[in-house]
C-alpha cells in the first residue's frame, strides 16, 4: 500500500499456479475464512499489523476484480438471463446487498472503466479504494484528453508516499495548468449534486451525499455550531455530536427558527379513540399497531415542550348499525323503543316489515344490506377518514361495504404545551441552559418539566427550566440523569447510577 516501508506478506499461491476462476475464487474464500477463524489475539502486534496491511490490499485488489467482472457481465446482458434488466437489479437480488450498495458497484465499475490506470493500481494494491476514488474524481474535472496522463501523475505520487492534501494540490495545479484560457462552459460539478436519504429498520435511516463547495460549507458552518461538546458528562463521539448537530439544527428550522420557540417540535398528535374519549375499554394493541405503520412516535422528552393536537378517531358498531338498516327500513329514528335490540331482531325486523309490504324474502334481505350500505356510506364517510384509526382498523378487519373510504371523527386546534407567557418567564430567569456547566443560550434551549408531565408534573415556573436539546433529550430523558431544581436557584444533577454529582451557581434572575 502506499507510504508503507514495511514489506508486503509473502503470496502463499502465485498467480500462475491457479488453473481457473474457479479455483482462485476457492483460494480467496478459504484464505478469508482461515484469517476471520484465527484467533488474532493471540498473535503479536507486528503479525497483527502485517495482516491489517495484507487485508487492506486485498481489499483494492476485490474493488478491481468486482468492477472488470461487473463491467463483462453487464456488457454481456447476462442479468436478463435471471430476469433482472439491470446489473444493478441483479446484484440487489442474487448477492443480497442493498440498493445503495449496488448502486456503488456499478458506479465504481463505471469509473475504473473510465480510469484504466487506477485499476490496474488497485489490482496491483498500489492504492486504496478511497485514495482511488479521489484521483479519479479530480482527474475527471480535467479536459478529457489529459485524465489519463493526470491518472498517471497522482497514481505515481501516491505509490511514493504522497499524502491526500499533497495530492489535491498537485490535482489543482493540473487544473490550473489544463484549463482552457476561456470557456462558456459552466460545469462545476454542480450536476453531480445528490443526497439521499435511504430509510430501514425501525424508522432509521442511511444518509448519503455528494454536496457542492457552498453546500458542504454550509453544512460544515453548522455542525461547527451545534456540535461542541457539552460538558463533561458528554462522552459522544464526534460522529454522534455531528448527527446530533444535523437533527439540532433540523429541529430549530422546522420551529421557523424564531429564538423563543427554538428547538421546539411543531406538533405531537394525540390519537385517541371516542371509546378511550368517553372512559370505555379500548383495544390498545390494535392503537398501537397503527400508530407504528402511520408516523413515528414522539421520542422521549417530546412532551415537554411542543404543540399537542388530539385526533379523535372511532370503530363500527355493527349493532347499532343493523338497528339504524332496520330505522331505515321501518322509517322510524334509530335508537326508538320499538327498534331491535340486537342484530338477530333486526334482521327479523326488517324481513317482517318487508313481508307485511307484500316483498318476497330475497328482496328483503336486498333491502336490509342496501340499508346498511346507506347508512355506512353516509355516516362513515361523514365522520372517519382515509388516513385515521378508525379507517386502518375497519378496512384491515372488516369486508365490504364496511370498508369503504372515511374521515377523522375530530381533529382539535393545535395547543402549546407553554404558554408564551411562561416561556418567556422561564427564559429571562434561566438566561441559558440550566444543566451545570452548560452556557447555551434560550435560542438553542428548549422548556423541560423537573416532575414529568406523565407523572402529574404542572407546567408552571417552579417546575420548568431550559435544558439545551443534547441535555434535555440525551442527557436527561435517553441517559437517566435527574435535574432538580433548588430553592436557592441553583440546580443539581445526578448521573443515572447516582455516583455522579454536579451543582450549578444561581442564574442571574433566580427568584
């Protein structure tokens, strides 16, 4: 590999005793196997180094043989032999990867044919994957009569130890050199712009972008701002603050960025059924099931400061449905005194009205299921809909006419969970987050409860303070830490296994 003096792990077969695909293939799996069998602890730490060296060749040694077989087997159409029109589908389905993972196959395919010289290095484990993948990048930003020679030029300075910064300046005095003294062109590589956002299990997600100078500054400026650590008790890794920045900084422009509603969620909503509304048994898990396939649930710490707003949502009452279809029927209000009481007298209802009126039995039952259809066409229509509970529960367990399309039952007016009185009460006390030891100002603070909502907690100035996002919904309500706020002002927080201790000084406005 490049800039190593250590010398490379003797070839236990050389290439030209290997008869055939076949068999190399054999030597590459059974060689694998052996190395992720063997006990690597029990090995010394040159043996381990020389091994992580080998493995690292081996891999831009794999990159070069997957992209020139891909390359033949997609110039060869074999894919439509398995039914796939695409190498990418293929790879999808008959190597088990994902779509992301097949997309890179094909796209390093793509740039090795494109890049003779690069592959043959790779084969040669001169370089690795990524020291590749930016040679290539930057020699395509040349003329296209110059990328080989350019090719050329890095590769040799990366196999004599050359470093990435030392071969970006080289790649950008070629630019300077190679370019053209005018042109219209405006290709800046904004094209190759793209992100995307691949979902999996549980509602996680995958995040992969190619994003422009600007764009990559300004993500940069960003995750600068919202990414420092906390205090001490911050053990994240810098992966972890960067992702935790990324949804910081997400979280503070879906609340319109407006510095007392910082942080702030825009909007819990509160799925309740009629039966939960009037104090009745409800079927919890069937609630639950829903909630789970039609949005993500609120993480911990959500409630304490957000906009809540209810849906309420229904189920069918077959019974009072066959009494409405015998209403119908019989012209009288459901519900009456005269109207059966179950669906068994209903149905007898209906037949006797039906045949006093001098109809034949078969038009009676017409007549009842017509009735019925009429009445859950119309209130069902009226007062469910096609996105709520009582939509999902009646057209995933009940037949037709049951599940036709349908409404919310009621949406109430979004509220706040603070008021903005208290918010700015709470904020002209705290003047900062109110962990100990953390400065950040009320914009990037959001409103927590000390005695949770859940638990009785009021939302009141005694029982509120501002805890930044990573203390309020890491620290606090992920971690197990307790904050308790003094009678003096001040505030103590305990680490979850109460080993801990932290105290804060008062805030300038404590009362």
């Amino acid at each position: 590999m490049c800039g190593t003096t250590q010398q490379s792990m003797p070839v236990a077969s050389p290439a030209d005793e290997i008869a055939d695909p076949a068999t190399a293939l054999a030597a590459v799996r059974a060689g694998l196997a052996y190395l992720a069998r063997a006990d690597a602890a029990a090995m010394p730490g040159s043996e381990q180094a020389e091994l992580l060296r080998g493995l690292a060749a081996a891999e831009s040694a794999h990159l070069a043989a997957t992209a020139s077989v891909l390359a033949a087997f997609t110039n060869s159409g074999a894919c439509t032999d398995d039914g796939q029109m695409t190498a990418r589908a293929w790879l999808r389905w008959q190597t088990r990867i994902t779509g992301t993972a097949a997309s890179a196959c094909t796209a390093w395919m793509r740039r090795l044919v494109a890049h003779p010289a690069v592959a043959a290095a790779l084969a040669n484990a001169a370089i690795s994957p990524s020291f590749a993948r930016c040679i290539c990048d930057w020699s395509d930003q040349l003329p296209g009569e110059t990328t080989g020679d350019a090719d050329r030029i890095l590769l040799a300075a990366a196999t004599h130890g050359a470093e990435l910064a030392d071969l970006a300046g080289l790649a950008e005095e070629m630019r300077r050199r190679c370019a053209p003294p005018s042109t219209d062109s405006d290709d800046d590589g904004f094209a190759q712009r793209g992100l995307r956002l691949t979902r999996h299990f549980e509602q996680h997600a995958h995040l992969d972008a190619d994003l422009t100078p600007p764009a990559a500054s300004a993500l940069q400026a960003v995750l600068d701002v919202f990414n420092t650590k906390a205090g001490p008790e911050d053990d994240r890794t810098a992966a972890q603050r960067d992702h935790d920045a990324l949804e910081e900084a997400c979280r503070q422009l879906i609340a319109t960025g407006l510095p007392d509603r910082a942080g702030q969620p825009t909007q819990i909503q509160l799925h309740m059924t009629l039966s939960q509304l009037l104090g009745q048994p409800e079927a919890s898990q069937a609630l639950s099931a829903w909630i789970h396939a039609n949005g993500t649930p609120a993480p911990p710490g959500a409630d304490c400061d957000a906009d809540i707003a209810t849906i309420v949502t229904g189920t069918l009452d077959p019974g009072l449905l066959d009494q409405l279809a015998a209403a119908i029927l019989r012209h009288q209000p459901a519900g009456d005194s005269s109207s059966a009481s179950d669906s068994s007298a209903s149905d007898s209802s209906a037949s006797d009205s039906s045949a006093s009126q001098g109809q034949p039995c078969g038009t009676a039952e017409m007549a009842r299921r017509s009735a019925r259809y009429l009445a859950i066409s119309q209130a069902i229509r009226l007062l469910s809909g096609p996105e709520g509970l009582a939509a999902w529960l009646r057209t995933s367990q009940l037949a037709s006419p049951v599940n036709s399309i349908s409404l919310p039952l009621d949406t109430g007016k979004p509220t706040e969970t603070i008021p903005p009185h208290l918010r700015r009460a709470i904020a002209w006390r705290d003047r900062h987050c109110r962990f100990p030891g953390c400065d950040r100002p009320p914009s990037r603070c959001q409103v927590h409860h000390l005695i949770p909502r859940s638990q009785g907690g009021p939302t009141s100035l005694g029982n509120c303070c501002e805890l930044c996002v990573f203390h309020h919904l890491i620290a606090i309500h992920r971690w197990g830490w307790r904050l308790v706020l003094n009678p003096d002002g001040t505030t103590t927080a305990t680490s979850p296994d109460g080993t801990r201790t932290l105290h804060s000084h008062a805030p300038p406005n404590a009362a």
